[in-house]
C-alpha cells in the first residue's frame, strides 16, 4: 500500500514540474485554443497550488502556483495577437 501511495505522490510531483510549461506548449498554432488551454491551466494550477498542495513540504504547491504566472502571459499574449504575425508567417512558409 505505501508503494502506491509513494507512486501517486511521485506522479503528483512530477505532474507539479511540468504544469508550469503547459500553457506555453499547448496549441503553439492556435490562437482561441491555446487561450482556453492557458485558462484551464490558470485555474487547475491556482486550485492545486492554492488549495490542495498548500502546505506540501515537496514545494509541488510552487510549481503549480507558476502556472498560474504562465498562464497569465499566454491569455495576455492571445488576446493582444502578439504572435499571430509569427503565425501567419509560418504558415506561408510551410504551405509553400
């Protein structure tokens, strides 16, 4: 029974070091989408690292809480059309 708590934890953990990256990954060539992944990050990764994971002594709640950062800069950024210039070229380049 410990190994398969010590499994989740470590899955948890693990989990906690990726999430910040998400919202900068998902959905790199769409805009509406990539928005909606970083708001669903935003708010799974304030819920984990706010709530569940608050007074964890893996640090996992910190990681969680910069996705929360992360995925503030992707909505900010998808919103504003920051990148699509850097889409559309793209694009044009790969269908020529």
């Amino acid at each position: 029974m410990s190994v398969i708590a010590a499994g989740i934890a470590a899955l948890f953990i693990a989990v906690a070091f990726a999430w910040p990256l998400v919202p900068l990954v998902v959905y790199p060539c769409r805009r509406w989408h990539g928005m909606w992944a970083a708001v669903y990050c935003g708010v799974a990764g304030f819920a984990m690292g706010y709530v569940v994971f608050r007074y964890s002594h893996h640090m996992a709640g910190t990681f969680f809480q910069a996705s929360v950062y992360t995925s503030v800069v992707r909505i900010a950024v998808e919103l504003t059309g920051g990148v699509e210039r850097l889409r559309r070229r793209r694009a044009t380049r790969v269908s020529t």
